[in-house]
C-alpha cells in the first residue's frame, strides 16, 4: 500500500473501483514510521480504517485453537476480509493465508494479479509485478 501510494497509483487503483481498508489492530504491527504514513492515507480518505470489534476478537479466539500457525493477527485480518466482503491481495510466501482465507468464503488473488486487474500504465504495472515477486 505504501509503495503503491509512492508511485501514486492508490488513486487510480480506487477509482477503478477497488476499497482498500486496514484495522487498527493491522497497523500496530508496523513501524511508526509506516504507521504515520498509512495514518496520513487514512485522513486523507484513500485508505478506510476499519474497527476490530469485540466479533472480530471473538472470531480470533474462537479460531485460535486449531489455527495457531495463523495467529491472531491473521485471523483478524481474514475476519476483516469476511464482514467486509474484502479480496485479500496475497504474496505466494504466505500461501497457507490463501487456503485458510477459502475456507473461510474470502477470495484472494496474488500481487501480480491484482496488478495486472486494476493499473492501466504497463510500465508502472511491470515495475510493481517485479518488486512483488
């Protein structure tokens, strides 16, 4: 999303119809610094925070058990994807988020292919397939 937003193509990608959320519960694993700028995105209104909620919490914990290798933060990040009828734009190295997600009715699609839908300039659209690879 940061890198996206450097090369200036949140914007276009939203107007081509997409939303893109996070929970606040996402953005404490980052860095101040990234903290600051998707902050910036979120009062700027290209980035919708969600709330994580107390369903959200209960869904974590009532998963946790049988899904540890996920841990709560994925867990919470699929739940978010449910209520709000999200894809997931998921890298390969985190494969095993894709098949739990399905389980759960979230559809996923990597990088590449999210990119490939949603920016028109080829140039910026290659860049980005290579940076995410």
């Amino acid at each position: 999303m940061i890198t996206l937003d450097r090369c200036g193509l949140v914007k276009p990608i939203i107007d081509n119809g997409c939303k893109i959320i996070i929970s606040e519960f996402r953005i404490s694993y980052y860095s101040l610094e990234k903290q600051t700028l998707i902050n910036r995105m979120i009062g700027a209104g290209i980035v919708d925070l969600v709330d994580d909620g107390a369903d959200a919490l209960d869904f974590a914990e009532t998963h946790s058990s049988y899904m540890s290798h996920i841990g709560k933060g994925g867990l919470l990040v699929i739940h978010m994807c449910v209520t709000n009828a999200c894809v997931m734009v998921i890298e390969s190295e985190f494969q095993f988020y894709r098949e739990i997600a399905a389980n759960f009715g979230v559809n996923s699609v990597s990088p590449a292919d999210f990119f490939r839908q949603n920016i028109e300039d080829t140039q910026r659209r290659e860049f980005l397939m290579n940076v995410f690879k």
